[in-house]
C-alpha cells in the first residue's frame, strides 16, 4: 500500500525537526548575544566571532552534506521496503567523513592567521578570532558525527530523537556560554571569546556521544565499520561530491559578505555577524519542513508514488510561506528590542537597524528556496541543486555585490545580494519539479 501524505504526518516529522534544526545556529547566536556584551572590545570580539564562526559554518555546511545523502537513500529504501540492504552504509560513510575532518584541523590549525586573515581580520580583531578558531575547531568531528546520525534518522522518518538531543545541546551550551564567557566569582575566571568557543565544543561532544547511543539503541543500524564496501557507496559519494561542490558555491557568497563586511570597519562587521546569525536562524527553522520534505520525498519516490510527491511539495510551498510572513511580522514587530539582544554599542546597532527589513522581507523567498532544496535531497537530485547555486552565486550574488561595492552602499550591498541569490535559487527549482513530476501524474 503506498503512503497517504497527510498534514498530521508533515508536522510529525517536521516540527521535531524544526526544533532539532536551530541547534545549529543558535549556537552562534549565543555566542553572539554573550560575546557582544563583554566589558572589554566587545564590538572587536563581536567581529571575530563572526569572521571565525563563518569559516567554521562554511566548513560544517560543506562537509556535513553526508547527512543529505544518508537520509536520501536510507528514506529512498525504505519506501522500496529494501531497509535491510542499506544497514552498512551509514557507518562507512561516518568514517570517511570523520577522517576527512581530522584532515582538515590538521590542516587548518597551524595556518589560523593566514585563513582568517583572508576575511580581512585584522589587529585584536585577528587575535580573537584565531584564538576562537584555534577552539572550536575541534569540535568539527563531533558535529559532523551528530548531523550524519540525524540524517540516519531522518532517512528512518524519525525527528523526535534528534530534536531531543538538539534541545538539551542548546541549553547546555546556554548555560556554558554565561558560565565560561563571563565566568563564575570564585570558581571559573571569565574567557571571553575563548569562554564562547569553549561552551560550543563541549555542547558538540556532548549532541555527538548522546546521537551514538541513541542510534545504537533505538535502531538497527550498526555503527560498526562491515566490509565489503556497500555497492551504493559510489552514489553515495556522487551524492556528497555534488552538494560539497553546492556548498562551495554557498560558502563563495558568504566568504564575500563576511570579507566586505570586515573590508567596512568594526561596526560594519560586528551589525553584520548578527544580522547573518539571525538570517541562519530563519534558514534552520524553516529547515524542519525541509527534512520533512527530504525525508517524505525520498520515500514517496522509492515508491514511484509521484501524485503524493507533487502533493507534497504543494502542502510545502503552503507552510514555508506562511513561515515566512510569520517571520517577517515578528521581527518587524519586535525590530529595535531584537538589535538590543546582541548589542548595546551604538554604532553597530545604527548599522543593524538600518538593513535589518531587508532580512525580514527576503523570509518568504527564503523558506521557498530551502523547502525545494530538501525535496531535492531527498529525491537525490543533488546535481540540480549543485547547478542551480553555481549560476545564482557566480551569475548574480558576485557581479551584484562588486557593483554595489563599487556604489559605496555597503551593507545594502551585501544583503540586496543576498536577497537576489535567493530568489534565483527558489523559483527555477520550483519549475524543474514540476516539469518533471506532473506529466508522470498524466500519463497515469
């Protein structure tokens, strides 16, 4: 019997995963909101948590796309009732991916300056931010760990687990944040930026140990590396190679904000770290109904069951947009005190408050573009995805960004960009879905 897509069954899968999803990014929100109220340089610290929390993201992003192709074909057999000839190739793709991030901290470590440098971090600006990378870098490994296991349960059409374990990662890194940042009279001395950095890895050993013996106890998937190599491997790291290639192509527009953000001045720099983490925070809460899509459309695929798929993705389109207007009226709403959270520094805070409605109004073209993006993953389709964000970065973020530069608009250059390249990224992958999937509903 094919599966019947209902709205109970999207939310099922997708509010879990909306909760789940902003682990990520409030990390760095904390780390922002603690760091930009510290007693000394708070604006410089602002800055270099921003400049290296970018290069960490690009690096997650790129590198923990492992999770988008495990739920894909684990959601993709399951709905071929196949489950049992996937079981071992989870854990092959976890060790690769897990050696690839050692790689990169040894890689990276000794070369900090250098890298961060290359964002336009300069002087203490530079001082903190290598000091801040030097930190969390480690907990590279244990991230990629906890979003591969959250991608063996999405593929299981299971968010629940990895929301539990989001919410209790957030909280402790909350709670770390004021502990180690500001410290504690008497018993921990205050750290600053390294006190931020510190709170986010222990928050990240802590999600990846707890993802383990969850994966171990509540499903059949071994962790245990069996040999010979699973013969979907190959697609597998087709799969990654696509969307690390995608993901290039991202972290290329985010590398040319954040380094003309920095290019401005402190101010400039520090109003665009938090406008960018509150932008991640829209991106990662609309994420809930895009691995619910991923989840969703990799299993009504494996079933060819392609009527419920287009229902699908017209339910989808429905709730991202009106996330996206719930969004844009909140923050409008609340426009001044949300500045206040992250900052009292009156410079940063004029450069917030004069672009923050353009973040707002993009919110809807947002959550489109991210819905079809985890439909597409969970349809494996990743070469269209990695195609459609190498024409919207090279084709309209970089030559919209360098001309806006050049008109001395600063940070309406960076976020018109920004709003531009989304736009060219949501609405083509609308149009090849439906070319694609309608007339097959036809010919039926």
């Amino acid at each position: 019997m094919k599966t019947q897509i209902t709205t109970s069954q999207i939310n099922k899968l997708a509010i879990p995963a909306l909760i789940a999803g902003i682990a990520e990014p409030l990390l760095s929100i904390t780390d922002t909101a603690v760091v930009g109220h510290i007693d000394i340089n708070a604006t410089e610290a602002l800055s270099a948590v921003g400049i290296a929390g970018a290069f960490i993201s690009m690096l997650v992003w790129v590198f923990g796309q492992t999770r988008n192709a495990i739920s894909a074909l684990i959601s993709q057999y399951l709905g071929a009732n196949k489950l049992e000839q996937i079981k071992t190739l989870p854990a092959q793709a976890i060790a690769i991916i897990l050696t690839i991030s050692f790689i990169l901290i040894l890689i990276t470590y000794p070369f900090a300056e250098y890298i961060l440098n290359f964002y336009n971090a300069e002087g203490i600006i530079l001082e903190y931010s290598s000091s801040y990378y030097r930190i969390r870098i480690f907990g590279l490994p244990f991230t990629l760990l906890t979003f591969a296991i959250f991608g063996i349960f999405g593929g299981l059409q299971n968010t629940f687990i990895p929301m539990i374990i989001a919410i209790v990662g957030a909280l402790l890194n909350v709670a770390l944040d004021f502990a180690l940042v500001y410290g504690i009279e008497g018993h921990i001395p205050a750290m600053n930026v390294d006190g931020a950095a510190y709170a986010s890895l222990i928050s990240q050993i802590f999600m990846a140990v707890v993802a383990v013996i969850f994966v171990l106890k509540k499903t059949s998937i071994p962790l245990k590396i069996q040999f010979p190599l699973h013969h979907e491997l190959p697609k597998l790291a087709v799969m990654i190679v696509n969307l690390v290639i995608r993901t290039i192509a991202l972290n290329v527009a985010l590398y040319f904000a954040t380094s003309f953000s920095a290019a401005y001045g402190a101010e400039y720099s520090a109003a665009y770290t938090i406008l960018l983490n509150i932008w991640l925070f829209g991106a990662f809460l609309i994420d809930g109904y895009s691995s619910a899509g991923n989840s969703l459309s990799g299993k009504l695929y494996g079933e060819e069951n392609y009527e419920e798929l287009v229902k699908l993705s017209v339910k989808l389109t429905k709730y991202a947009i009106i996330i996206g207007f719930m969004m844009l009226l909140i923050g409008g709403t609340l426009y001044y005190p949300i500045g206040r959270i992250f900052t009292e520094e009156p410079a940063v805070l004029n450069e917030f408050y004069t672009v923050f409605w353009i973040i707002l109004i993009m919110q809807p073209i947002c959550a489109i573009a991210f819905i079809f993006d985890g439909i597409f993953k969970g349809l494996g389709k990743m070469a269209t995805l990695r195609n459609i964000l190498l024409v919207s970065t090279f084709a309209v973020f970089v030559p919209t960004i360098f001309i806006l530069d050049e008109l001395d608009l600063k940070l309406y250059a960076v976020w018109i960009a920004f709003t531009l390249w989304m736009t060219a990224r949501s609405f083509p992958l609308i149009f090849i879905f439906r070319r694609e999937f309608i007339p097959k509903i036809k010919k039926k």
